[in-house]
C-alpha cells in the first residue's frame, strides 16, 4: 500500500524518534488522515525484522478496520477478542483493550516488541502502559489531549493539519451551521456536561421538529449522519424524522449486531438518508458518501467533536463539500472543524473538579476555559460575535471563516507582524497559532508583536521561553 509523502515523512519521524531513545511516542494525525495506514507499515516493518506487534484498540469495529488494514501486509495477524484462541507464541495481534488486560491479569507473560495503541486520547489504555513499561509504542490519535499523555509519552509527531488537508485535496472542505441556543440550564461534571442536563434540553418537541426543518431546508436529499445525547434522545430524532416523511434508521448499543449490519449496509448502499447514532459512529466508521453531519447535541470535549465532524470529511467522486449542522453551540466552543490546531505534550492546565450548574465554553483563541456568558475573552482579548437580529434562539446561521479578504491567497510565511496580528483579530486562527509564526521570525519580532499588540511584558518571556517551539504548517489562506 503506497502512503503519501506527508505519511512517509510521519513514519520515518517516528523511527528517528525511537532512534533518539523515545520509548513511547504519539502519532497525531487528523481523522481521515490515514492513521491506520501509517501505524499498519510501521507495524509490517517491524515484523519484516522478525520483531512481535500487539495493536491495541477498544471498539470492535476499530478492530475490524485494522485488521483489514494490517492483512493487506502481513497475514499472520490473530485477533484477540472475547472467546478466540491465540497461539502460544504469536507474531503480531491485533487485541481489544478489556480483553487484553484480562490475559495479563491471569499472567499471560507474551511481550511484545512494539505496541500501537488506537485512539489513544482515550484513558483506558493505560493499565497496559503500566504492564509493558519498557516497549515502544506509538499512541495513534487525532486529538492528544488527556490528563496521561504527558505523563506517558515523551514525544509528538504530527502530520499535516486538517486546512493543509483540505488544500491537497486529501479531506473534504465543510459548510457548517449553527443553531442559535441558550445552554445555561446544562450542568457539568468532569468536564463534561451531564447526559441528565443534555436530555432535558433537548427532549423537546420543537427541538425534534426543528432539527427536521432545519435539514430540510439545508440538506434535503444529502445522506446524512445524525449524533445525539443519548439512546433515548436518538431514538425520539429517528421518529420525528420518519413522521415528517424522511426515512430514517437508528443504531445504538441496544441494537443487535444484525441489526446494526443490516443498517450500515442499507445507509451505504443509499437505501435511506438519515442515519442516527448515539456513541457508536464516532469512531472507527467510514463512509466516504456521507455528505451532511448533525451535532445533534453539545459538549466539552474537543476530541469528540472533531471525531463527530471528521465522519463528514472523507473525499468522494463529485463531492465539493459536507455539511455541518451544529445544533449544540458547538462553533463556539471549539471553533470550526477545519480551524488550524497546535498539539503538544504539555501538563494540562488545571481547573477545579467542582461541581458547577454555571456552563462553560473554551475561548476559540486562546482555549481559556471562559462562562458561557462571557463576550470577550479576559486572557486574550478575543470579541465573541454579537448575535444580530437575524441571529437570535431559533435561527440557523452559517459560520464563517473570518478571513480578511485582502490576505486570501496569500502564504503565511510571507505575512507582515501586521498583516499576523489581523490574522489573530480575524479569529480565523487561534492566536496560539499566530504567536507560533511570530516565534519564528526572532526576539526582534517577539517585542514588536508584543507592542503592535498591546502586550505586556509576560507575554513576551514566555515567547521567549518557548522560541524553540516556533514550527508551523505555511497554509495558504483562503
């Protein structure tokens, strides 16, 4: 299987990395990017040296996906799952997580020579980091946030950002939407917010009809992947949609395997439009065809809604774009999907555990946790738009790209400390990001930044503390 040169390059970082004496490194790369691909040749590599692979994941249709992907280059790969036999001494297994720590529990002593953990955002992998505490392994993830990556891996390699992905035609650009809503009746509990406060939101009868009238209005026709809060909540979206007349399927953890197969292949196929889900889709699934995702939900958590909106943004013959519609707020917690993110391994900022009925948003900026309430940003200055009187509760609208129309088609590397500093207020890039390119250029452009901005002089240090961490993707602005 040929793998792009973005991919190559990740892959031979990588190898460099365990080179360097990095035991455990994570694989950053957007959903869609080919993650399995890279960590498949990875593996096939090492069992072509006569070395033992363990690729670990915790959902079955992950573990699916990856055995198809790993057999096209090695096909002594056994599955370890509930009820199946491994051989005494195996080459290279692909093993669902709970599984997995059930063989080590009963002193299964195999060890491999290199683990490949799938998903590894996720915090349930780390009884077999604390098992296998000298083997290399690579965390493959799109999203490298969580309170154990600084704590377990010692190096980042990153892969081309979603907007670079877009550009080389790689992933699909979006067209996102989203309802105008007032949250402050969701509660939150560790960080997330409760799945009681979320259904009692939107279990709702004009929000069910109004996720319909919306879709019809902007998606009629496009196959679609609906998310929701919960079994109950999907449940209710699937009928409120078959009752208006669109033909709509449903698939939860209550459904049976059968069905479940027997909906997936009826959706692919074009049988029906509208597929809802509640926790089962996010990961793992690829449909290339789909080509209109609902949020039918909120949340706090970044990595589930690139994971949500990532469904939408497989290439396709004839197909120019995807839909997003955001029935959550979304937008205003995370910025768009396709917004340019810096990743790193740095200990997450701590904030406190206690339980809050004030609802919180992260500022699209600077990622200060800020109250729901709050317009402008008291860490960075960010402005959130004023909600106009075509904006209120209620109303659909589109999310722009907040790009200044004078530096469309430019690169940029080839931007003014001015022309950065319009980037930032533009809100199109995170000032995260533009502070990265301003690091770039020197101390010189670092204190100029800093005046141009009306920065104080703490700022500037802690440029200049981290003026080795000036790397960044030179996206063309468009």
């Amino acid at each position: 299987m040929q793998l792009y040169d973005y991919q190559l390059k990740a892959v031979s970082d990588l190898r460099s990395g365990f080179l360097a004496n990095y035991q455990r490194q994570v694989l950053q790369s957007a959903t869609g990017s080919g993650k399995t691909i890279m960590f498949s040749d990875m593996a096939f590599k090492t069992l072509q040296r006569g070395n033992k692979v363990i690729i670990i994941t915790d959902r079955i249709e992950l573990c699916k996906q990856t055995f198809k992907a790993i057999s096209h280059y090695d096909n002594t790969v056994e599955v370890m799952t509930a009820g199946a036999r491994i051989s005494p001494n195996p080459k290279c297994i692909i093993a669902m997580v709970e599984t997995l720590n059930n063989h080590l529990r009963k002193g299964w002593d195999w060890k491999p020579d290199l683990i490949i953990i799938d998903e590894a955002h996720k915090g349930n992998f780390t009884k077999i980091l604390d098992h296998w505490l000298n083997v290399r392994t690579i965390g493959a993830t799109a999203t490298p946030i969580g309170k154990h990556f600084h704590k377990y891996y010692q190096h980042i390699v990153t892969t081309k950002d979603i907007p670079h992905l877009i550009e080389d035609n790689r992933l699909s650009p979006c067209r996102p939407y989203q309802m105008q809503d007032s949250f402050d009746d969701l509660k939150k509990s560790r960080g997330e917010f409760t799945d009681d406060s979320l259904f009692s939101h939107f279990n709702k009868p004009k929000l069910y009809s109004g996720v319909v009238e919306k879709w019809k209005e902007k998606a009629t026709g496009l196959k679609t992947l609906v998310f929701c809060v919960n079994i109950k909540h999907a449940e209710e979206t699937a009928k409120a949609f078959n009752d208006a007349g669109i033909l709509a399927e449903c698939i939860t953890s209550k459904s049976t395997k059968e069905d479940r197969d027997r909906i997936l292949r009826a959706h692919q196929t074009g049988c029906f439009n509208v597929l809802v889900n509640c926790g089962i889709l996010t990961t793992g699934y690829d449909d290339p065809t789909i080509k209109c995702i609902v949020v039918n939900r909120a949340t706090l958590s970044l990595p589930l809604w690139l994971q949500m909106c990532g469904r939408g943004s497989r290439v396709f013959k004839g197909k120019s774009e995807f839909l997003i519609l955001d029935f959550g707020m979304n937008h205003d917690r995370f910025g768009r999907w396709d917004s340019p993110r810096v990743w790193d391994l740095k200990a997450p900022k701590k904030k406190s555990d206690k339980l809050q009925a004030a609802p919180v948003k992260l500022c699209p900026s600077c990622e200060a946790m800020l109250h729901v309430s709050v317009r402008t940003c008291e860490f960075c200055g960010y402005k959130y738009p004023e909600i106009s009187s075509e904006q209120k509760d209620g109303e659909l609208v589109e999310v722009p790209k907040y790009i200044p129309s004078e530096l469309i088609g430019r690169r940029i590397s080839s931007l003014s400390l001015l022309e950065i500093f319009e980037l930032q207020k533009a809100k199109r890039y995170k000032a995260s990001f533009c502070w990265r390119v301003v690091r770039s250029q020197g101390d010189e452009a670092i204190f100029n930044y800093a005046k141009l901005a009306g920065y104080s002089r703490g700022w500037s240090k802690r440029q200049l503390e981290d003026i080795n961490n000036s790397e960044f993707t030179d996206y063309l602005l468009k």
